[in-house]
C-alpha cells in the first residue's frame, strides 16, 4: 500500500498519473490511496511529528476502505509506504516521525519536491 499526501491546495486527481506510473513501475501488486482533506492541507491533520494522530487515523481508514474494496495486503504499517508532495511531503515526513515515537515503522518514506524538518 501507499499513501500518497497531496500538496497543499492540490486536488487529489493529479496525482492519478503518478499514482498509475508507480504502480507500474514496481513489480509489487501495490495499491495506491491519496487522501482529500477539506481544508485542502494536510498540516491541519498533522502540525508536528507530536500531533499528528488524525492524520494516523486518516490513514487507518483509508487502508480499511482498500480492504473493503478487495486490498488483500497486509494493513500493517511496516507494509506501507508513505508518499508526500510539497506540503504533504512535510506531513509524510511528521507522520513518519510519529510513528518512530510508537516504535512502529513504514516500510518508506517518499518525499516529491519537499523537505524533511530534521
């Protein structure tokens, strides 16, 4: 699985490309979700490796979707790989950190034209 975090004020549906590309490039059977946010930035769901539950939970959800929609890999986190662009690349970085503060890990960490704080 991969979660990819859009950029701030970018619409979910251009990442599509990107998300078929991927998916073809790689020999695994991966399953890509990109995630909306109503205020059209993640950073409200996720401002800091600290405070950033609701973006896990963001997450947790969507896995639980693909598997209600016949995702039939594993829903661990150590399985998926999260993506970010731009501003959602900071929160992948946070989400990523917030994690490691759990000792749970993500199998990667994707950063598209973003940074890391640390």
């Amino acid at each position: 699985m991969m979660v990819i975090l859009p950029g701030e004020g970018v619409s979910t549906t251009f990442y599509k490309d990107t998300a078929k590309a991927i998916q073809v490039a790689t020999k695994l059977n991966l399953w890509v979700v990109i995630p909306s946010f109503k205020s059209k930035k993640c950073t409200d769901t996720c401002k800091s490796p600290s405070n950033c539950s609701t973006l896990k939970q963001i997450v947790d959800n969507l896995i639980g979707k693909a598997v209600d929609q016949g995702y039939s890999g594993s829903t661990q986190e150590f399985e998926t790989y999260v993506a970010g662009h731009s501003l959602g690349g900071v929160c992948a970085d946070n989400l990523v950190m917030h994690m490691l503060q759990t000792k749970t890990v993500y199998k990667a960490l994707v950063l598209m034209g973003s940074y890391v704080a640390e």
